[in-house]
C-alpha cells in the first residue's frame, strides 16, 4: 500500500453529460498521489467510452466496467481493488476543487486520523449555490469520546434536542456524505467495512454509522472543498410514490445497527424520531401526488408506512414535551394515530391551491 496515496472511486452510470467534468476534477488536483477508479454500473450512454479514452491516457486511471448493480455495488467493487492508504468517494455529477487532495493529506499528516471530513457547495444546475460549514466553535480534531456522544447520534437520526434544532430550520446532515470523507484505508479493511447493497438510499449514512462507531478519532477541515451539484434527475428528486419505503429501510438498518452495537436509550430515541419525521414528510409527500396516482393509491401508501412496526415504536416512544409549542399539535395528531386527518387537511390545501391557478 502506497504511503499517503488516496484511492479516489467514482460510480458512474449514464453521466455523459458530467463525468469529464468530475474526472477533469480529480486530474487537476495540486496533489497527483493518486489513483482514480471508475466503475461504470451498466451506463447506456457513452459514458464507458468517455472514461476508457481517459484511461488509455492516464496510468493512474483503472476502469471497472460491470452490469447495472447500483451505486454500492460499484463503490464496493472500488473498494476492493483500492491500493490508497486513504480512500474517497466523487460522484459522477459532481466534482472537488483543486486543493481537495492537498489539505486532506495536510490534515492526515498533522492529525493520523482515522476519517477526515471536509464542508461542501451545493450548485444548482443553473450555477447557483450555498456554501455548507460545520458548526464545532472552531476545533477541528475529536476524539473518540465525541465521535461516540455526537457523530453517532446525529447519524442514527435526531435526538431530542437535534429534533427541535431541526425543526428551527437547522441543517444536520453534516455526517451523512461519503463524498466529503477521507477514511484510513486500515479502518475499512480491519471491520470489513462495505456499502449496503440493498439500500436504495442513505447507504452514504449506513456506511458511515459503521465508520464513525469504529473510528478512534476524526478531523475535520472546515472548508466547502466538495461541489455537490443539486441534479434535478437524481434518485431521491423523482416522484415515486415508493421513495419513503426506501427512507425507511434506511431508518431501519439504524435500528439494526444501534441493537447490534448495544447502544443506550437515548441512541435508540434518535431513529424513533427520524421516523416520525418520515412520517410527516410522507403525509406532505403524498399530498402533492395526486395528479401521478389515484387518491386510493395514495392513501394506501400511507396507511402502510404508518402500519409498520417501526412507527408504532416511534409513536409510543415520542415526547411532546421537548417540542415547539407551534409544531405541537401536529405531533400530538402524529401519536394518536390521526396522520390520515393531516393528509386530508393538506391534500384538500393542494387541490385549493391548484383551483385558484386556474
């Protein structure tokens, strides 16, 4: 394994319209100790060509081409080949600023850490965009004893307090992408750390519950150094009437995990409430689908995601007292099972709206 190399994978699948751009983004990085894999999932575009004329061009560039498996399937099969002693993740419609190499391997020379996490820049398609930081009063290095109290906890949903931040418009996925992360290559190879490949969403967070619980300590480098560009095509912008079941799957492999990991109450709290949380996106969510599905459909798939044992659990387990008195009553509606009156009220809000456009 190569000292201080950084394995850089990228899942690719139909991005014709985007790979050079991340490529071009890693080739002109001001530190060129790496090497880039590119797993093609089964593109139908010309993609592969694109990335093969790249490959034939640069040794550092290893193509991997496999049939449509999904994006951690193609990361796993990245992982496998990976020689780095550090290793992350671009996706193909996105890509890093010049420096992203340079100040991940200045922040592992001077810290050893396990993972180092750096902020990203949402763009939009038409170039706009935010810059993200985090918010940790300046220090940059943490110890076990955090990851544990904090990092764990916001991976595995909202805490009671986090709920309530959220709720006052605070952004706290600050631990979720896999994008923004560098991890010891050690680390991943001594728990057998992988991509849940039955996920359709959240296996970034799956993934890094499982690294951050293993993790001895983290560093972070407060710097937007990743562009995530907002793709108005991506997965979890379609308007499927199955994409909370797929958000809840994600919730509970967290259940999983916090019953395997034998975590206290408290962690336990965090993905009850991130699937109350679900709940209520779901009740808004379906509201505005009635021009794709039938208010019968609609209404089933709502009564199925309230069925669930999960919710049940989440619902009993809620405490209102901690909530804002203004979103109160809403929740209370939530704990004694009245999520069909919400649904009414809003979907009878939509088609009002709806009628005065015309």
């Amino acid at each position: 394994m190569n000292q201080n190399k950084i394995s850089i994978i990228i899942p690719t699948f139909n991005a014709e319209k985007t790979i050079v751009k991340a490529i071009d983004s890693v080739l002109n990085q001001t530190y060129q100790n790496f090497e880039l894999i590119i797993v093609n999932d089964g593109s139908s575009d010309k993609s592969y060509e694109i990335i093969e004329q790249y490959a034939h061009q640069d040794d550092r560039i290893i193509l991997i081409n496999q049939r449509n498996q999904g994006v951690s399937k193609a990361r796993n099969n990245g992982l496998n080949i990976a020689t780095g002693s550090y290793i992350t993740f671009v996706d193909s419609d996105d890509y890093i600023c010049p420096d992203f190499c340079s100040k991940m391997i200045e922040k592992i020379k001077e810290t050893n850490a396990d993972i180092i996490k750096c902020t990203y820049r949402t763009e939009w398609e038409n170039g706009d965009g935010d810059n993200w930081y985090f918010s940790l009063g300046g220090c940059e290095y943490f110890s076990k004893d955090f990851i544990q109290t904090s990092v764990i906890s916001s991976l595995l949903g909202l805490s009671n307090h986090n709920l309530v931040r959220w709720l006052n418009g605070e952004d706290l996925n600050a631990y979720y992408f896999a994008c923004t992360t560098c991890y010891k290559k050690e680390l991943i190879e001594q728990y057998n750390l992988h991509f849940n490949e039955n996920l359709k969403i959240g296996e970034d967070l799956i993934f890094n519950l499982m690294a951050f619980y293993y993790a001895k300590n983290l560093a972070i480098i407060n710097e937007p150094l990743y562009r995530w560009v907002n793709n108005s095509s991506s997965m979890t912008r379609k308007q499927d009437i199955k994409l909370n079941r797929y958000k809840l799957d994600c919730i509970k492999e967290r259940q999983y995990l916090c019953n395997e990991f034998k975590l206290g109450e408290e962690y336990h709290q965090c993905y009850r409430n991130q699937a109350i949380m679900l709940g209520l996106y779901q009740i808004k969510y379906l509201s505005l689908l009635g021009k794709e599905y039938t208010f019968k459909e609609v209404v089933e798939e709502l009564e199925w995601l309230f069925n669930q044992p999960l919710m049940a659990e989440a619902r009993e387990q809620l405490l209102l007292k901690p909530i804002p008195l203004k979103f109160k009553p809403i929740f209370f509606l939530i704990k004694i099972r009245k999520h069909k009156f919400i649904f009414y009220v809003y979907y009878l809000l939509n088609k009002l709206k709806d009628s005065f456009m015309y």
